[in-house]
C-alpha cells in the first residue's frame, strides 16, 4: 500500500503512474472540494480532514508515502510521516519552504532511519537520461550554461500562499538547477549575483552567476524575470552540445558543425503520463536511489538555491 498526501493535480498524475505500476494507493487530503476534484478525475476515493485525523485512527504502516502537498506544509507533513513510522517517503521538490525547513527535515530523516527522495522528476525525463548515458560516454561534461528566466506575467496571477511566491526560485526555479547540476556535477565554487524586485518576489528578479562543480566542469547562468525568455540548459563535452530547449527534447551539435540535430528518444511510457513521473516513481519504489536527490543532497543544493535568489 502506498499513500499519497494530497489531492490536487500532482496527486492524480501520482495515482496515474501508480495504477500503471499496478500500486494500491490510498489517498489522504483535507478538503472536500478537492477530494471531489481527485474522484471525479480518478473514480478514486479520497480520506478527508488530512493527516494528522488519518494517523490518529492507527492505520497500519504503509510500504512508503508520497508527499505532494502546497511547498508550505512539505516539512511538517513529511515529519510527521516518519515520527508515525513511514521509512520511506517521496517528497515533492523543494521538500520545504527554506532551506531550514529542509534541514529540520533532513535531522528527522536521520532520528528515525527514514529515507526522504526529492522529487525532481526531470531527472527522469528520457531526453536527460539519454543527455546522461551519451555525456558518459563523450568523456564527461567539460562546461555548461543555463537560463533560469521565469514568466513573471503568468505568475504575479497565481492564487497562492504569500510564502510560497516569495520562495518562486527555490520552489520553482530549482527544477531547471537541479537538472543542470545531475547532468553537470555538484556545484563546489559559485559566485552569485542578483538584482532588482518584483511585488509577488521581493527578493530578486535578475540572476547571473558561475561556478566550478565536483566533475571538474566550469558553469555559468542566468535568468531574468522581468523580460521574455525560458528555461533551458547547454551540456558541452569534446565531442558535442547537448541542448536542452524545451528540457523534454534533447538536441546535439557537433563540433565543425552549427546544425542541431534532434536525437531519438524512448518516450513511449511518459506520452500519457507526466514526463519523469513514470522512471522516478518506479526507482522509488524499487529502492533504486542512484539517480534521485536525497534530503541529505537537498540540503546542501537548498542553500545554493537561497544564495542564487538573493533570500540571504
């Protein structure tokens, strides 16, 4: 049995793979309303009146749990998982709202023998699982670049916790440096550089910066808010680019050569599905953590989020 925490939209992407996967899931949330939602999507029912009311009737311990609450309950509902017993979690990225709160979930993890995955799901997607196999082979990455810009004119209208927007980097953002970072190497020098606000993130709105990573590799990136632009990542090796744009197709060039050529990936099991959603829950339930980020990692990559965005 695997519960899942949450009903939204996340949750039913989760019930999707799950039922691929052939999983018995119960789902446990707070409102009615979204309770509705989930079974109207699903025909799945869904526990209402949230955690805390469901453990309180000592429900036996689930095989693992799927964390896909708001960013401002993750921590505290991922403790109060492993304080029941839950040992095994799968909780969605940032893991927190501040890299505090992902520390206290960290020290919990490590009190109880529990293990806490982050989930990044673009370490899954097939373009950067194949991007990783072709790296490996050219000899590993020499450099690399990325954008980190967001579409503030779509954002500033979300209705979301005041906590949460102001957090947009390290909730949001984050997926794109991740993904940089599992491909690049583990940042160990970084310079950053921010300016400027916006009314929704006050903190920064403009980014640059570089760095050298655990690989060897030099790095450089930036990204601003206030002006068009996208996410999107450059791998270089000797031998070629691997050009992430949209992060779902993976393209190469060639050395001699300005062509980019788009490279044939095995996406069939993610096209009804959320892309990565698929490989990182099946690896998850496998116990196979090679390629997914620990709360321990997350810890220390939260920290170079916080610094990249200016909350310090």
């Amino acid at each position: 049995m695997i519960w899942i925490i949450g009903a939204g939209p996340m949750a039913v992407d989760y019930s999707k793979v799950a039922d691929t996967l052939k999983k018995n899931i119960t789902v446990i949330g707070r409102s009615q309303e979204s309770a509705d939602k989930f079974k109207g999507i699903t025909g799945k029912p869904v526990v209402t009146g949230g955690l805390q009311a469901f453990i309180d009737g000592k429900p036996n311990l689930p095989e693992s749990a799927i964390v896909c609450v708001s960013i401002e309950q993750l921590a505290t509902t991922a403790i109060v998982l492993m304080n029941y017993g839950v040992k095994k979690i799968l909780l969605e990225k940032p893991g927190g709202i501040s890299n505090k709160e992902i520390q206290k979930v960290a020290d919990t993890a490590l009190e109880t023998n529990s293990s806490v995955m982050i989930a990044y799901n673009r370490r899954y997607y097939a373009s950067v699982l194949k991007a990783k196999e072709m790296i490996k082979a050219d000899g590993g990455v020499t450099s690399f670049n990325f954008e980190i810009t967001e579409w503030s004119h779509v954002i500033k209208n979300h209705k979301k916790d005041t906590r949460a927007m102001h957090s947009w980097f390290l909730g949001n953002t984050s997926h794109v440096v991740d993904a940089a970072f599992f491909l690049g190497g583990a940042p160990i020098e970084i310079s950053t550089f921010n300016k400027g606000k916006l009314d929704w993130h006050p903190a920064s709105s403009n980014f640059a910066g570089a760095g050298t990573t655990n690989t060897g590799a030099l790095f450089s990136y930036c990204g601003n808010w206030e002006g068009p632009g996208r996410w999107s990542l450059d791998i270089i090796t000797s031998s070629h680019r691997y050009i992430f744009r949209p992060f779902e197709q993976l393209h190469i060039q060639e050395i001699g050569s300005i062509a980019f050529k788009k490279v044939e990936i095995n996406d069939d099991v993610e096209k009804d599905l959320k892309p990565g959603l698929y490989l990182q829950c099946k690896n998850f339930f496998d116990s196979n953590y090679d390629n997914m980020c620990s709360i321990e990692e997350q810890v220390k990559l939260s920290s170079i989020y916080e610094n990249m965005a200016g909350y310090h």
